[in-house]
C-alpha cells in the first residue's frame, strides 16, 4: 500500500475516535452540577470534601483525567 492511503486510512480512524470521545462527553451530565444538586438535597450540612470522598475512586481520580 502506498504511504498516501495509509495516511488516508490513519486520518480517518482518528477523526472517527475523536468524533465519538466528543460524543459520549456530551451524552453525560454535568458532574459538577450532580455534585451540586446533591449537596443541595442533603439535610445535614456535609462538605464538599466529605461528599467528593463517599464518591467511587474512579469518579473521583480517573474520570478526571480524561
């Protein structure tokens, strides 16, 4: 195969994972608007810490990192 379909073939795989990674963010809900709603709905007064930290480890250290 010549080096131009190559590259053709490369563009296009990585415009196809970059459309849908855009995609699935924009199929989620805003965490920090969840995270505000539940502090609003909380009866006693909790901080954000608190809440952040009763969070599952991969919400609160892998997620942000994509």
């Amino acid at each position: 195969m010549s080096p131009l379909v190559i590259l053709f073939i490369v563009v296009i795989a990585m415009s196809i994972i970059a459309f849908s990674i855009i995609l699935l963010r924009r199929a989620e809900e805003d965490p920090l608007t969840t995270r505000i709603d539940e502090f609003a709905a909380r009866e006693e007064i909790v901080s954000i810490e608190d809440i952040e930290l009763s969070m599952p480890i991969t919400d609160r250290i892998f997620v942000p990192l994509l």
